[in-house]
C-alpha cells in the first residue's frame, strides 16, 4: 500500500535461435516415457517473439453509477508463448490484478504498463512474464476495476475491486466473456488456457487475491499473499482506535484514473460515509473482510509478511493463517524482519526458485516435493533464515503471563503468578513505541513497563497474542497500545529506515528473457541493519471506549474501570538467554495511532491485566526459562526447527 500522511512509501538471455533449439532437444531428449513426469518447467519458449495481446472482460457489474446500465469491463493484459499456442496446448495462468500499473508503478523501481500503436503491452512490471512465459506459463496483468484502461470504479477492496478480478478467472474458464476491445463487441475467447490460475501480488494485489480466493471461485488453484490485508477494518483501525489519519476514499483517489474521477463520486462518498472515523464497524467492513469467508478457500496458499510490516501490518496474516489453517487449506508461509518489502528485494535468489517450484507443482502440478518441505521460513537475523516444520511449531502454548508491581513505579515484573496492585501513567501522543521501550527501567510517567528477570533459556514466541488489559481512566476517552519487547542487544533489519529493511543497489542481476521494451534485470538489494539494545517484537492497540464491542465504542465515565482485550500481532521471534522479555502498556503511540480528543491518565489494575503469549513449549517452557537455577546454555534446540536449508537449483538456469 502507499505510505500515506504520516506513515505515508540469473537468468542469462538467450536468443531466439537458441530456444527453438533448446525447446527442440527438450523434446526429444526427454519423452515422457523414458523419463517419466518432469520435475521443473525450463524456459524453452521465446519471450521475444510471444504473443502480447489486450483483452476486456465483462465484470456484469454497472459500478461507476452512472445508472446507464451498461456493464463495466476491465482490461486485461496477456503474454504467453507463441509456440504452445501454434501447438494447440493449453497452459496455465499467472495473473496479478492491480490498481498500480499506471498511477504508482509496481516493485521496488516503480515500474507501470507501456504499450505499442496497437495498445498491446509492451513492458510488464517486475519479473513475473519474464521468467514464467518462457517456462510455459501465460502471464495475465489486470487494471483493477476504476484504473488504468478499465471500467468502473474503484471501491478499495468491495465488490468491485474483488468482482473485477474473479471476472477474469472466469472468462478464462470460459465463464466470462471478453472483447477485444473496450466498447466493441467482438468476442475474445481464453481458448489457450486451461484455466489453471495462480494469483500473485504484494500489498493491495495481494489482498484481492485474498479476497478472490474468499469467493471460491474454480480454476483459482493457488494464491501468493505478499504483505496483504484479511481484512481492511484492521488495516484502518484496531478495536476502534484509528491507525491512518484518513480513510478509503483517500486510497481510491490515490488510483482512480482520470476516467473515474469524473464518473466516482457517489462510490467516493459511499467510502466516507460508511467508513466513520470512529472505528465503529459498518456493513462496508464487514464487504471487505475476507477472513469470515476462509472456509470457501479452495486455492493453496504461499503467504509471504514482513514481521516489522507496520503498514499492513502483521495481525493481517496472522488471523488469514489461523482461518486458513482450522479449514485444512495446503499453504507455506514466509516471515521475514523487513517492514513492507518483497521477498524478491531481501531474498531474491531463493524466493525466485521457491515460486517457480510453487507454481510449477500448483499450476502444472509437477512432483517437484516443494509440498515436503517445511510450512515455514523465518529470518532469524538478517539474511539467516531457519524452517519450521509446521508453524506454529508443535508443541506451542498460548501461556499467560501477569504483570506485578515491582521497586520503581512503573517499573514492574512479568511471570505466571497473578499479581495485585496498580500502576498509573498518562498518554503522553508525543512519545512511541521505540521511546517507551528505551526507558523500559525507568519510572516515566508515560507507561508501565513489565519485564522477566534475564532468561536461562532461550524462549520462542510464535503465533498472536493478546493482552487483556483492566483500565481506569480520568477521562471520556482513551486509547490503549500493548507491546511485546525483547530487551538485549542484537542487529536486526533495520525496519524503521525509508527501505524498511532493504538498501537499493545500482548493479543488476536478471531474472528471465528480456526485449528492447521489457527487462528482465533488476537493481540488487542488500539489507539495512541496525545495532539495537531491544526489539519490538508485537504490537497492539484498541480504543476503550470498544470495551463491551469490537464493533462499536461508546463514551467512557471518568473513575470507573474498564476491562477490553487487545491483538497483537503475530510474530516468530525468539528471545536469547540472557535477555528479557518485557510487556509494555501505554497509551496513544505517535507513529501508529492518532490521539484521542484528551490525554487521560490511566490507572491498570494488575489482578486483572495479563497477556497471552504463544510459547513453544508452552508454560513448561517459560518455568525453565526464568527458574533462577536454569543452566542451559544458548542455543537450544526449539521444537521443529531445522537450520536454513540450502536454496533448489535450477539446472543450467544461473539460480
């Protein structure tokens, strides 16, 4: 998504001679009955000579409001191998639906759209028509409903938004019709398809990939979530408490093509309307939350999701995964340390061969063992990643720690016994995250901070928590954050620097076949590192007024106390021996919500404040680990980890 306001940001090329050659020896010197179901799609075809057409499908919706009855199309963009096609093979679908492509540009160059005199694409943003057409795959690049060169209007993940991508998988199962032109009506038929579709995208293209995949639409066989939303009430808020200082109709601005602009204004106000400042919950949040309709999901899943994502941030994943999970949907996930990154701009190599044998075994369905392999890979610290078995591990616990009192005011304990007490601060809107865990052994006025003594053990955290917290504030309003802090030296990714992460390189490596307009090379990354004295590891937020619901607030009365839950985001994070882990309460953070009308001064009631940690190994775990006689040394081995695993090369490919 856009950084808004405040928080508002080796293939070698071969020429074509040598693939009809290359594609000619394929053939002959690998039948399928001499050697059996291949392992892995080779890039055979020539990307220089495939077939680049444009395509408008009808989404049988009429969304700009105009009352004219007419149905919108949206344009459709398609390469795919010449040579399958003079073959009469049918072949399997790419697809990334996006808002980008001609506002904003797609991956970590911008890159847009670019067309011929005949208005067929000539440049495809990042890599994916680069590498996958010439391994047999059609690459498919759709102008999300209200942009570029489609129809309608663009309703920031509605029916709309959603509609206009599934159209697209149904015409290419040949339930749908297409044009060959945007008002004409000679038809455009998906007869080279198989209909087999995989979508892919980061931030908004990934969240209607979520979103279509919710629908259950056929032929939708697998999806690539990267940094997405689940659900856009908690991309915009959090039990009430706002996270961004506008709303969706700011984000459909942002898109809109000049087309929509003049034709939107009833959808623009629809956006404002129902997306009250509040928080509250409106019919509007409930179109666009795609976890209560997990149970439709029929594609697999390969997730990708910074940790450190505070734009769409991590409970997004964390609660798809779960609800994906209880419905027994195959999936693989990847977490890393960046904030809002692609896993092509801090792990390039290994993300490049992971998705091609993804979609090689999904779409083609080649016996490649990806399905195997770990669930999961995780970045431990920078660029040194281990896999997980399954995730969350087995054996992991939701483990309830409690904050006590402690020498200092404001300075407290964390363990298993229920303590007693209170502790009091003020929301301070001018101080963070970063300053509260700063000043975790200081009496500051501005939080209660909540640590273990230093661990004997290493301890995992992996999956969501929540923290319930009991409240007594002196005003009508109040906002809340809890944090989860590992507190001890390390060099992490450095997520809060304008890459998030990442550094951007001038050199360039190349992923793919390229032509005159079309480059398959990319600039390098490298990752941004910082020394820290502690980590946030989870955060959450709510609005108190949300106390008795999620879904509505109400006014608070000074000097009564009130009980609400927050939820934290989900991590995989483990905390060494020898550091501590800490609970930080506080009130309104500068960097991630915006201020009530007051500054309150709250009052916790620790009998009844605690936080549900997911502990591998659970509370067995957390006992050896904070026992003052503890002598286990770093470096204990954790229930389903395995070392990082070496990454699958692609014979004679370069990766």
């Amino acid at each position: 998504m856009p950084k808004r306001a405040r928080r508002l940001r080796l293939t070698t090329w071969r020429s074509p001679a040598t693939v009809v050659i290359a594609a000619l020896l394929a053939a002959f010197l690998a039948p399928a009955a001499a050697h059996g179901a291949p392992r892995e799609s080779a890039p055979v075809y020539s990307y220089e000579n495939a077939i680049r057409e444009s395509v408008w499908v009808d989404t049988r919706l009429d969304g700009d409001g105009d009352g004219d009855g007419k149905t919108d199309r949206v344009a459709v963009d398609v390469v795919r191998p010449r040579e399958l096609a003079q073959q009469g093979r049918k072949i399997p679908v790419i697809m990334d639906a996006s808002p980008y492509y001609s506002c904003c540009g797609r991956g970590n160059e911008s890159q847009k759209k670019t067309y011929d005199a005949n208005g067929n694409v000539v440049r495809m943003p990042l890599f994916y028509d680069n590498y996958f057409v010439p391994r047999g795959y059609a690459f498919v690049g759709v102008d999300l409903a209200g942009t570029n060169r489609s129809d309608g209007c663009v309703d920031v993940g509605g029916r709309s938004d959603i509609q206009s991508a599934k159209a697209v998988i149904d015409w290419l199962n040949g339930r749908a019709h297409g044009y060959t032109s945007r008002t004409g009506t000679a038809r455009a038929r998906a007869t080279w398809t198989n209909g087999r579709t995989g979508m892919i995208g980061k931030s908004w293209d990934g969240t209607v990939a979520n979103g279509v995949a919710a629908t259950g639409v056929k032929g939708l066989k697998t999806i690539v979530p990267i940094s997405a939303i689940s659900s856009w009430y908690d991309y915009y808020f959090a039990k009430g408490a706002p996270l961004y200082d506008s709303g969706p109709d700011w984000l459909s601005d942002y898109v809109d093509s000049p087309d929509a602009r003049t034709k939107c204004a009833a959808v623009q106000r629809k956006l404002v309307d129902e997306a009250p400042r509040t928080g509250d919950w409106t019919s509007l949040w409930t179109e666009r939350d795609y976890v209560k309709d997990a149970s439709k999901v029929r594609a697999s899943v390969l997730l990708v999701h910074g940790m450190q994502d505070l734009n769409v941030r991590a409970k997004n994943f964390g609660q798809w995964w779960s609800a994906l999970a209880k419905n027994g949907v195959e999936r693989k996930i990847w977490l890393s340390q960046t904030g809002h990154v692609d896993p092509f701009d801090f792990r390039r190599t290994a993300w490049v061969d992971t998705l091609h044998r993804w979609f090689d075994h999904e779409l083609l369905g080649y016996d490649n063992g990806i399905d195997r392999e770990p669930m999961a890979d995780i970045e431990r610290h920078p660029d040194q990643w281990v896999t997980s078995t399954v995730w969350p591990p087995r054996g992991t616990g939701a483990v309830t720690l409690r904050p006590g009192t402690g020498t200092q005011a404001g300075v407290g304990t964390l363990g298993l016994r229920t303590g007693s007490g209170t502790e009091t601060f003020t929301d301070d809107p001018r101080l963070s995250e970063t300053d509260w865990a700063a000043h975790i052994d200081e009496p500051t006025a501005s939080k209660a901070g909540f640590v273990t003594a230093p661990l004997a053990r290493d301890v995992r955290l992996s999956g969501s928590s929540k923290v319930t917290v009991t409240a007594t504030p002196t005003t009508s309003t109040a906002h809340l954050s809890a944090v989860l802090a590992d507190l001890g030296p390390d060099t992490i990714r450095d997520y809060a620097d304008g890459g998030e992460g990442i550094t951007t390189l001038t050199d360039r490596t190349c992923w793919g076949a390229s032509t005159t307009g079309d480059s398959a090379c990319f600039k390098n990354t490298q990752a941004t590192t910082a020394a820290v004295d502690y980590t946030v590891l989870s955060r959450g937020w709510a609005d108190l007024g949300n106390h008795a619901s999620d879904r509505k607030g109400v006014p608070l009365t000074p000097g009564k106390a009130y009980t609400i839950t927050l939820d934290l985001a989900a991590t995989d994070h483990v905390v060494p021996k020898g550091h501590r882990l800490a609970l930080i309460v506080a009130g309104t953070d500068k960097d991630l919500i915006d201020p009530p009308s007051s500054t309150p001064t709250l009052t916790l009631d620790l009998a009844r404040t605690s936080a549900r940690v997911p502990l591998v190994g659970g509370a067995a775990a957390f006992t050896r680990a904070t026992a003052t006689s503890g002598t286990a040394t770093s470096g204990t081995v954790l229930d389903g980890v395995r070392e990082p695993h070496t990454a699958h090369r692609v014979p004679g490919g370069g990766l």
